[in-house]
C-alpha cells in the first residue's frame, strides 16, 4: 500500500469513525497498519488507533499500540514523532493508573522538546503529568502541572486543550473540597464548548456536563446534577464511551446515596464497579468502594462496611493515591467510634493525622486542615494553596510554606 492509498484509507477510517461506526474504523486502520509500507502513514495510523481505544476504555490495547507507534517513531528518526509517541505512553500508563511511569514518560517528553510540534504539545504532557500527580494526591504539582498546561493552552489558543484542563481543575478542586471552584471550572469547559465546539468531539460537552453534575452533588444540589448526569450518560451511551459510562454510574449512585437511597445507588455501584473493573481505572473502583462503604454505614451494616474498606485499601496502597487512604482512614476512624473498638479507633486517628501531613493538607497561615469540609482556597504563584478567608485577613508577604521549607534545621 504506497502513501497515497496510506493517506486515503485513513481518512476514510476517520470518516466512518466520526459517524459512529467504530468497529468498522477499526477494522479500516488494522488493514492500513498491515498493509502499509509508509512509516509516516503508520505512525498517524497509530495515533488514530490510539486515540479510538482510549475512548472506548480499551486501555492496554491502548498501550499496546503507543509501543509500537515508539519503534515507528524511531524508524522515521524525527523528535517530532517520538516526543508524540512518549506522550500516547505517557496517557495510555495515565489511564491505567501507572502514575509514576505516566510522570516518568511526561519528563521524557519534556527533555525532547525544541521543535515546533514538540513545543505544542507541551500543554497536553503537562495537563496528563497533573493528571497523574493528582492521583498520587501529590497536589502542589498537580496544581503547577494544570496552570502551566493552561498557560500553553492561552498562548496557543488551543480552546480544546483549555476545556480539558478546565475538567481536570475541576476535579482537583473537588477532591480538596472547594466547591465553588470545582463548579466554575467544569462550567467554562462548557462554555468553549459552546462557543468554539461546533467541529469537537461530543465527548468534550459529555466531559464539562459529568464534571458539573460531581461539583452540584458536592454542593447538595441534587436535581442539577441529575440532570447534568443524565445529559453527559446520554452521550456516553451514543458513543459508546466506556470510562465515561462508569464515572456516570458512580455519580448517579452517590446521588442516590446523598439522598439516602441506598437501594437504588447499590446497584448503580455494582454496575460502575463492573466496568471500572473490564476497563482497568483501580483509582475508580477506590472511590466506588468508599461510595459502598458509606452505604453500609447508613444501613448500620458495619462488619460489611469494612469489606470493602479493605478492598478499597489494598487498591488505594498499590496505586499510591493517598488522599484515598486518608478517606478510608476516616471511615475506619467513625466505624471503630461506633463499636467502641478504642485501640483500633487510635490508629486510624494517627494514620489519618500522617497522611494529611504527608499530603501538606493544612493551611499554612491559620493550621487548619484544607479538604475536611467545602472551603474556598487561593493558590499563590507557587500552587502552595490557603484557605481564602486566612489570605484576605493576614496578607502575604510570600508564601508561609515556602518560607518554612527554606529554613535549614539547625543543630541541637
């Protein structure tokens, strides 16, 4: 197959992938990757191939096509295309919650830098290294990764690359528990979309509806995120969009669970649980099982509850995600309270303690712990973040933290 076909062939797998007909796309692309003798050609193949199992949640075929597409990229001798191809490596391990390799193929990325292209991309492995730190609850650079994944997206006017970093800013705010942000995030992803998304992937409107139904629940406001859940499952459902179906489930379920319902958000959690599972996403089985476990706790059902915090726990250790364990921590924490259970109780009162200092989880002005309950927080120029009310009161004359990490121990 000579470069033209090569060219052809794809396009015509393009075609029959934005109309829906994915399997067909597929089958397309699989011919031109065997077929084809133009290196260019395979490697964009590759891309197309890569881009197509991430959607349908096809995570290791997904990472079994960013290898091939390295060796490609290789062949062709181009930092263009290599710095591409670490970058597909760097989402498919993202995907399946390999954090540290994610970070690891992120600074490949970075230290191949210098053309052009390689210069443009420079947001999308910033906003996938942000992505992973923020799944190791690592959440200064998670926050430094995200603004200067933002920064790229206003310097080169990439409104797609800026909607998706608004979706994960929308989740950092949502796991330290500032709501009102966690909500204005999602809502200007949705807003580009509006705006400049006439030729996007529905997927990016399905994205910023998902994340503003999270920030609604969050906020008590039920119905509205009911409603934004439903309009992003409808369009998951369409596309076939697998990863999107299981956040989805979970959302409906902890709607469910908020009001407590916990017949109608067992189920939710158990067919959540299944795809989460079929797809490989271990950092959303953690949260299914705490969604679990709280239901178990509603129905007073504490021997049950503690099932599936172990579950979750082994989960939670094997992926590094601390902000997890620190959750589950809690649970055990109000479960052990209630039995009366004091030793077990100290515990997990001291481990809950280590992993908010381990996590720097605290307001360096006022002491205060950051992420307990909905409180607005001000990031300063160094992603060191404060709560709001602390930065107004006292000024800053410099970041506190900073200032306190500068300060060499002395001898005793």
């Amino acid at each position: 197959m000579g470069q033209d076909q090569t060219k052809q062939q794809i396009e015509k797998g393009l075609h029959l992938y934005q109309s829906n007909q994915t399997e067909k796309a597929l089958r397309v692309w699989m011919r031109v990757l065997e077929k084809s003798a133009d290196p260019a050609g395979r490697f964009r193949v590759l891309g197309c191939l890569i881009t197509a199992h991430a959607e349908m949640g096809r995570y290791k075929d997904m990472l079994k096509f960013a290898v091939v597409q390295i060796d490609t990229a290789r062949e062709l001798e181009d930092p263009d295309y290599l710095t591409e191809s670490y970058l597909n490596l760097a989402r498919s391990n993202e995907k399946l919650c390999e954090f540290q390799k994610t970070i690891s193929y992120c600074k490949t990325c970075q230290n191949m830098q210098g053309t052009t292209v390689s210069l443009q991309l420079n947001g999308q492995v910033s906003l996938s290294m942000g992505n992973a730190f923020l799944g190791l609850s690592t959440f200064q650079k998670a926050l430094e990764c995200f603004e200067k994944a933002l920064r790229y997206a206003h310097n080169n006017d990439d409104k797609m690359l800026e909607c998706r970093v608004c979706c994960s800013l929308g989740n950092f705010y949502a796991q330290i528990k500032d709501y009102e942000k966690a909500l204005f995030f999602p809502c200007k992803a949705a807003e580009l979309v509006n705006d400049y998304g006439k030729g996007w992937s529905l997927k990016y409107r399905a994205m910023s509806q998902y994340h503003m139904a999270v920030a609604y629940r969050k906020l008590g406001r039920l119905a509205d995120a009911m409603d934004r859940c439903e309009e992003s499952m409808k369009i998951a459902l369409q596309h076939g969009d697998r990863p999107l179906q299981a956040l989805c489930l979970l959302c409906f379920a902890d709607i469910h669970r908020s009001r407590k319902d916990v017949q109608t958000a067992f189920p939710r959690y158990d067919s959540s649980m299944s795809i989460m599972t079929e797809i490989g996403n271990r950092l959303g089985l953690v949260q299914v099982l705490i969604g679990m476990t709280k239901c178990w706790m509603i129905q007073k059902e504490l021997d049950k509850a503690l099932e599936s915090i172990e579950k979750a726990q082994e989960l939670a250790e094997g992926l590094g995600n601390k902000l997890g364990l620190l959750k589950l921590h809690c649970l055990c924490e109000r479960i052990y309270r209630t039995k009366g259970q004091q030793q077990e109780l100290r515990d997990h009162v001291v481990k809950f303690h280590e992993c908010v200092e381990e996590m720097e989880l605290y307001c360096g002005m006022c002491g205060e712990s950051i992420g307990e309950k909905n409180n607005q927080l001000q990031a300063l120029p160094c992603s060191h973040f404060f709560h709001l009310k602390c930065l107004q009161t006292n000024g800053t004359r410099g970041c506190p933290n900073c200032r306190r990490l500068s300060v060499k121990p002395g001898y005793v």
